[in-house]
C-alpha cells in the first residue's frame, strides 16, 4: 500500500471520527435546547428497558417518594424504523399495593421520543409500575414490575422496603439521540436451522413458456394493426400485433398488382353472369344440370382469385389486415420492440419480445469446485438472493415444515459442465414480487444444500470483522451495549449462525454497529443530559 492510499484511509477514519463526535454533540445538545426540560432528579434510580409489539421503551425515573414530584424520561422508539415515536400521549400507572390506582399523564411528547411526565405519589409501599402510550400506532402497554414507593426520603436513603430490579449492566454508552440520528436497528437472537449454502453468480430470466422473441417470417414492410406495439403494453395470447407484407420479386409492381386485381374482379363479374344465365336456362329445361355445375365452380374459382389479387394489391398500399399477420404467441408483457412501424425489415430480424414476468427463473452457475457440496441432485432446498438497488435480499425456500414452499420450487440441476465458464446450473423458479425484477438481472446468490441443524442465528449484518476476529454488540440496555466475541458457523441467506458467544434472546445491533464500536476507540463517553 503505497503513501498516497495511506493517507486516504486516513481521511475517511479522521471524517468518520469527526461524523461520530459530531452526534455525541448533537445527541447529548437535543436534551437540553430548553432549559425547562432538564431533569432534577438524582443519581440514584431507576432506568429500565422494555419491548412491546411495536415500541422500545427505555425509562428513567429517580427513586419514589410519597409527596414528592419525579421526573420521568420516557424514550420511545418505533421498532418498524428505530425513529422516535414523535407523538402522542403518555400515562403512567401506579397500581397494586392494596391502594386505589394512581395515573399521571404527558399529553405530548417534551421532544420527540422523549415523554416528561411529573410523577407525584400518594401511597408508599411496593406498587405495579406501568407505562401505557397512545399514538398513531395504537394503544401500547409496558408492564414494568414492582417498584418501592418511599414514605419519606429518609427511608429512601436508607433503601429500607426496596425492590430489587434487575438493573441494567454497564457498557458501551450510546444515547437514544444519537441512535435516532443514524441507520440503526436491534433485533433478537434467535433460535432457528442453517442451512448450509455456497456462493453463485445468477441471472433473472423469464419462465421458457411465457417468453417470445418474435422475428420476421420473410422480407418486407411492417405495418401496424391499430396502434403500433409500445413497451410495457399488456398483450393476448394470439393477438395480433402488425402485419408484414412481404418484398415482392421479379418486375411486379404495384400498377402491376392493381390491374391483375381489376382483371380479376371483372372475371368474376362474368362468372356471375354466366351462372345466372345458367340456372335460368336450367329452370327451362333448356340445358343439362351439368352445365349450371360448372357454371357455378367457375364463379368460386373466380371468387377466390379475386379475392387472392386484391389481398396481393393491398399489401403494397398499405390496407388494414393485409399481409403475414405477426401474433403473439403468448400472453404477458412486451419487454422490447426492435423495429417501427413502416420499416422494411430483413428476413429473421428480430421485431418483438414478449415475457410474463410473474413467475421468474432464477439461474445460478456454481463453480465445479463447489459442486461437492451441493450433494445429489434435487437437494437444494432453496436460495437467496440479492440485487442491486433492492435494500432487501429475495428468499426462494423450497422447504417449508416438510413440505414444498409456496414461494418457489428447484427447476433443476445441471449434469454437464460448461467448457468455458466451468460452471454447472441451477435453476429455481419463484413469485416475481409485484413485479419488482426484471428480466436479464444479475444477482449474487446462495444456493442452499441439505436440511441445516439448530443454531442461534442473527443478520449477517450484525457480525463486525475486527482484525479477524468476529464480534457482535449486544444491547444490555436502552442506551448501552456490550462486545461479545463470536464464533460463526453456517450462512442461511441474510442470516448467520452463532456457534458461540451469544444466547438466544439477546438483543444484537443490526445496523449501526461499526458507530458503536468506533465510539469506544475514537469518541469517548456519549454520555448526556436529561
């Protein structure tokens, strides 16, 4: 590595340093823009860290003394998108203890995320602490437990009628300001399978029975049948998209066309004639039936000659419905359109590509050398895949409690070796998620192979390599986080295994990780000021 990259890598370390000091700043200089929001309250206390289907709550509040007004700092955070819950009203109940329940309420957040309601007690002894939000998001509970109500503050200072919380560990502090300011999420350790997998290159193609690549069937003009074909219009199986009317050989041109259809229009006006007069001698008995039979083929012959000349005139002027009818041979959308209308187009030049694109193959080339893992054919059991410009990663999963998914199925596997790319196929079949892919696409995959066993399993996100060394940061409370050294075993798409250094129900960061970790070498302390 040469000077000039050194002091690159030092520039971004420096920038995202200053980026990182920058929201400790921020972070702890939200709390305090009014000074009617500070907190009074003292050291001693209580913080709690509490989940409900849709929100993190973590609360502060100092010890509980009858008559005396307490300060709690309630932090709610959506957990759709780790942002402040920026509204809504907020109670706070006292219940239990043999005594009439107690409530008191913020009407509106002090700042958003942070509910301040002053909370005075009336009754001492052990009460039921819960924390009900209303909002946009609906009615949300967080029971909290047991909490010590003090008759007087010298009883408080003397812990006498305490309950022991589980208090929060002491860790990396990180704020909730400054968790809101970044890309961030937590999510929970869990036990599942994991699937071992190997890695592919892929391409989104079209299912072979609902894709058509429509060419010209021989040279000559293309003309439109109503409005021309446009991308991204919806077609019919059988519909007709433009008529082609083919070159015409030899000295014939159209006077030439024109004139052998008058011809054979008046052919047939004689022929019309002659069958008239025919059965009229008939009906006179003046002539043998055989001669009205053959007056009559003679008007059909001269009926479809006619017909043939004029159909011949009419491809060269242009008139709707002449000429080779080009029809889609499937359903679906047409992806392409090669040529416009009235160009003269070559024999076998592509005109139109037609595709359903609601069920989509996925075509995975696996090197040779990984094949072994793959084991039979027919044991891949699915796959991930992702694509860029989509946040999110695509699962096809073929196995499903036993049973064949319903979000895809295993086309199959190929038994030949490329001779240039050394690569087999494998190919799967999947649900076009509203129609977000597109045909042609490439995507890095991973195949899935066997049944997997029982493991923890975490985003793969929230993994950090850290000099080689795989860590994870657990949150240990609302606004403080612990390293774990990991040790990782199998990737199941957007999943990792943890085969140890982690137990299932732990919280991990799943994005924001790298912010954590260059806060303890880099920031310092991100403490802050209620």
């Amino acid at each position: 590595m040469n000077a000039k990259q050194l002091s690159a890598m030092s520039l971004r370390a420096s920038l995202l340093t200053s980026l990182l000091a920058a929201l400790l700043i921020a972070g702890c200089g939200d709390r305090t823009t009014a000074p009617a929001l500070a907190n009074t309250h003292a050291e001693a206390g209580e913080k709690i860290t509490h989940f409900s289907e849709k929100t993190e709550l973590f609360v502060e509040f100092p010890t509980l003394v009858v008559g005396q007004a307490a300060t709690f700092v309630a932090h709610f955070t959506q957990l759709a998108d780790f942002k402040p819950l920026a509204e809504g009203k907020l109670t706070v109940l006292l219940a239990g203890g043999n005594a009439p329940d107690e409530r008191f309420t913020a009407d509106a957040p002090a700042v958003p995320g942070i509910f301040k309601p002053a909370v005075t007690p009336g009754v001492a002894g052990e009460r039921e602490l819960t924390l009900i939000v209303e909002s946009a998001l609906g009615t949300l509970t967080h029971e909290l437990g047991p909490v010590a109500v003090f008759a007087t503050a010298a009883d408080a200072s003397h812990g006498e009628g305490t309950h022991e919380h589980e208090h929060e560990e002491a860790g990396i502090p990180f704020s909730k300001e400054q968790q809101w300011k970044i890309d961030f999420a937590t999510t929970e350790a869990v036990k599942g399978v994991a699937r071992p997998s190997l890695a592919a290159t892929a391409t989104i193609k079209a299912h072979p029975d609902s894709e058509a690549r429509l060419a010209a069937p021989a040279a000559g003009l293309l003309r439109a049948a109503g409005s021309f074909p446009r991308v991204g219009q919806t077609v019919h199986k059988g519909q007709v998209l433009a008529w082609l009317a083919p070159r015409l050989g030899g000295d014939t041109d159209q006077a030439t066309l024109e004139a052998a259809a008058g011809k054979a229009r008046i052919a047939l006006a004689q022929a019309m004639r002659e069958r008239q007069r025919m059965e009229t001698l008939f009906a006179d008995e003046a002539v043998p039936e055989k001669r009205l039979l053959a007056a009559r083929a003679d008007e059909g012959l001269a009926q479809a000659e006619a017909k043939a000349a004029q159909a011949r005139a009419g491809q060269l002027s242009g008139s709707g419905g002449s000429g080779i009818a080009i029809r889609a041979p499937v359903a679906g959308v047409i992806a392409d359109v090669a040529v416009a209308a009235g160009a003269f187009v070559a024999e076998g030049a592509p005109l139109f590509h037609i595709a359903d694109t609601a069920r989509l193959w996925l075509e995975a080339r696996v090197p040779e050398s990984e094949l072994g893992k793959l084991g039979k054919p027919g044991t891949p059991t699915g796959a991930a895949f992702s694509v860029d410009g989509y946040a999110q990663p695509f699962v096809i999963d073929t196995v499903k409690l036993g049973k064949r998914g319903d979000s895809g199925k295993l086309i199959g596997v190929g038994n030949a070796v490329d001779a240039v790319t050394r690569t087999v196929p494998v190919i799967f079949e999947f649900a076009n998620p509203d129609g977000a892919l597109r045909l042609g696409m490439t995507a890095r995959a991973q195949i899935f192979a066997g049944d997997g066993e029982p493991a923890v399993l975490v985003p793969a996100s929230a993994v950090q390599n850290e000099s080689g060394t795989q860590v994870v940061y657990v949150q240990s409370g609302g606004e403080s986080f612990a390293r774990h050294i990991v040790q990782t075993g199998a990737r199941d798409g957007e999943r990792i295994a943890i085969v140890a250094g982690l137990e299932a129900g732990q919280r991990v960061v799943s994005k924001g990780g790298y912010l954590i970790r260059l806060s303890t070498s880099k920031a310092g302390p991100a403490g802050h000021a209620h």
